[in-house]
C-alpha cells in the first residue's frame, strides 16, 4: 500500500524480507556441488536464465516455501521473468557493483507488482561475497544507471546504478537453502569471493500480471508459475 508520500512499501520499510530454508541446507549445498562440478571445467561465472531449461532451477523457483512468500506479496498470479545464477570463484575478481533489479534498458518492473529473489545455494559470508544492501533505499525510486568499465571478462559488463558518494550497504550473511527477497528498487551489491569455497546465488526476479513494462519494444519473455490470471 502507498504511503501518505506515494511510496510504495511491498517489503516494509526495510524494502527486504530473508526466506529461511526455502530448501533443506544439505540438499541447497548438494545441488551447488553438482553446478560447481559442471562449471568447474570452464570457470563459467554467471548462467543467464536456467529456469528456462534446467529442471534444477524449474524447481527452485517453484519452492513452496519461497512461491508462497512471493504469492504473498504480489498476489496468487506469478510469473518468472527473469533468473542469473552467480558463481564466485574463490579468489577471483568478481564485484557486483550497487544496482536495482527492477529496472534496465530492457525492463521496467513494477515495485507493486513483481519481486525480487536471491537464493543462497552455498553458505554465503562476508568472505565469500554474500549480498550487501542498503536498507530503504528503494525509497529514492529507480536511480539512473550505467554499465561497468569493460573488464574483458566473459560474463559481460553489469549494470551499476549511480549512488551517492560514500553509500554504504550492510552485509546479509545467508545459509545455504536461505535468501532474500527484495523490493525490486533497493540497492545491493557484492564482493569478489575472498573465502576459500565457491559462492553460488540465484536470483530470481518474479512478477504479477502488468507488472513487467518493456523500455525496448521487445515482448516481455514470461513463465507462468502460479494462478490462473495468465
Ligand atoms: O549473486 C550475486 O552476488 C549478486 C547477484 C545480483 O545481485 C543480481 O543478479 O541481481
């Protein structure tokens, strides 16, 4: 519901809510060591889409715990418009800089209507590069953005939202087969991994009907995961 300010607060004024066990640990960090096992031989770094293809990812984001968390929030109409798993490497440079799931040049979500996921599938610590947020930043909207320095590397150049000076996130450690859910303006970011185990997260961007508006004419590339309003 919006505020007296128009600001709408899906998450409370936080803008984030933690998911506990969205998957028993031991079968979050089972799974993790199948994908670092199937990865390990190209160092792959990022996997755009899974849920597209992969039956792992079909059914995590289906989780029961986790889809009624998000049916909660958004309504009994959910659908997945978007998933990126994330493997930091010990030891390699990988930041994430701050950025806003909500918003790209191909995408504009709206805060009412959609959610964002992001799903630790190995325990995730300051030393591994667990996610930092800036609690009630989604306050300030959708910030202006723009591509990081090329750095050469495979996966691409990120997104990274212009903050102000000196902004400054808290770290959010997670177990494995636990998360957070995220209103999809508020800030985060990550680390390179610095620990001495890989760091795999899912994120997951989930959304209602009307809740995608799409900036570059393209159609929005939906599935449907729940209810009947699709
Ligand atoms: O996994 C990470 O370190 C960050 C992922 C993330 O923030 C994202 O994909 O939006």
């Amino acid at each position: 519901m919006a505020d007296e300010s128009g600001t709408y607060e899906l998450l409370g004024a936080a803008g984030h809510r933690i998911v506990h066990q969205w998957a028993v640990p031991a079968k979050a960090r089972a799974r993790a060591a199948e994908l670092v096992a199937a990865h390990r031989g190209t160092a792959r770094e990022v996997v755009r889409n899974p849920h597209r293809d992969q039956e792992w990812a079909q059914s995590i984001v289906r989780a029961p715990r986790l889809l009624n968390a998000v049916r909660d929030l958004i309504g009994p109409d959910v659908a997945v418009e978007n998933t990126f798993l994330v493997i930091k490497w010990p030891g390699r440079d990988f930041e994430i800089p701050w950025h806003q799931d909500g918003i790209n040049d191909r995408i504009e979500l709206d805060p009412a209507r959609s959610v964002a996921a992001w799903l630790a599938l190995t325990d995730a610590r300051v030393d591994t590069g667990c996610l930092h947020i800036v609690p009630g930043s989604q306050r300030a909207g959708y910030l202006p953005y723009g591509a990081e320095e090329d750095t050469g590397a495979s996966r691409g150049r990120a997104l990274g939202a212009h903050v102000a000076e000196g902004t400054r996130g808290v770290p959010v450690s997670v177990d494995a087969g636990s998360g957070l859910l995220m209103d999809v303006r508020l800030l985060h970011r990550s680390h390179s991994n610095r620990g001495n185990g890989v760091r795999l997260g899912l994120n997951i961007r989930y959304v209602a009907p009307g809740g995608v508006q799409m900036r570059d004419g393209s159609s929005p590339s939906l599935e449907p995961i729940s209810g009947t309003g699709w």
